[in-house]
C-alpha cells in the first residue's frame, strides 16, 4: 500500500476532514488533499507529526508494514 492511501485510511477510519489534519500540519486543505492523493510528496516532519497523531509506527503509516503497531507502548 502506498503511504498516501494510508494517511488517508487513517484519516476516514478516525472522522477526520481533510481540513482538520491540514490544520494540525499548519498548511492548506488543498495542499493536504495533493498528498492524499499521491501527487505531492509528504514531508518527513509532516511524517512524523501524523505518526504522533495517529498513534502509529512510521513502518506503518508509510506502508512498509501491513499490520499497524502502536507508536507509544
């Protein structure tokens, strides 16, 4: 799975807006919906910051693994 599916599963499985996780990254709605859909490159601090927010592994958000893993145990 591509990260950007992930992100955005995530998102929908957590009734997020595209506008309320652009707003925790401090950008544009537009600009977050170009990374949902895989035509913009997401950051590695934007990474990290859904990471945190989503409570899971980077493996994982980035689509390495399958399963997801909590980040803090």
């Amino acid at each position: 799975m591509y990260y950007y599916q992930r992100i955005k599963d995530l998102r929908e499985d957590n009734e997020k807006s595209q506008k309320e996780i652009a707003e925790l990254l401090g950008i544009s709605q537009q600009h977050y919906s170009l990374y949902e859909k895989g035509e913009r490159e997401l950051p590695m601090h934007h990474f990290i910051t859904l990471a945190k927010y989503y409570d899971v592994t980077l493996d994982y958000l980035s689509g390495i693994i399958q399963k997801p893993e909590k980040l803090y145990r």
